[in-house]
C-alpha cells in the first residue's frame, strides 16, 4: 500500500483557466488520476482493523488526502464538482475513528480539509 501511494499516486495540476473546460485533455487526465486517487484511498481504509490504525491514517489521511487529493479539492472551483468530490472522500473514512471525538473536533490529519469543508 505504501508503495502504491508514493509512487503509484499522480495527479496534474495545471491552471485553473487550463481545466474550466470540461472538454478538455487536461481536465478529463486531471479527472481520471484524482478519481483513481479516491479509489485508492477507499481501498487503503479498508484494511483499518487489519492493520495498524496509526499506519492507515498515515497512509489514507496523511499522504493520500493531503498531500495529493486535497490539493485538487482546493484547486476545484466551487460547486457541485467540489461537493461531489467532498462527498466521495468523506465517504471512505471510518465512522469508528470519529467515535470518540468531541462535538466540533476532528481528526489532527483531517484540520486542513475541515477547514475546506466549512468555507
């Protein structure tokens, strides 16, 4: 798994004016490498239970959502895209590592795309 996020894992990116067209190759490659991206990390969360949880979140949090999907997340101009995008990383994350939380906090890997979340 580890292998696969550091050397696997590439998403362009390129200027916003570049990938506003839909149509365009940058924009269907920028696409496609960040929804592989996604599956990647619901693949990686699967093995919480299986395998250390610290090493997962590294994996799946640390690495994979903040170094390469939430950079494109940001980069992603508000509106239904961004939302759809939100959504499907939230989906993957454990309900279990969120347990015992207190109302208003989050994971210390999560800071960043909560903060996203609430603007």
């Amino acid at each position: 798994m580890k292998k696969s996020v550091e050397e696997d894992v590439f998403i362009p990116l390129y200027p916003k004016s570049t990938v506003e067209d839909k149509s365009s190759l940058r924009s269907k490659f920028q696409e496609r490498r960040f929804w592989s991206a996604v599956k990647l990390l619901s693949n990686v969360v699967l093995w919480d239970g299986i395998v250390q949880e610290d090493k997962v979140r590294d994996l799946g949090l640390s690495k994979l959502l903040n170094r390469y999907l939430l950079l494109n997340i940001l980069n992603t101009p508000s509106g239904l895209d961004n939302i759809e995008k939100c959504n499907k990383v939230v989906a993957c994350l454990p309900e279990r590592w969120f347990q015992d939380l207190k109302g208003g906090s989050t994971l210390p890997e999560l800071l960043n795309f909560s903060q996203h979340l609430l603007q």
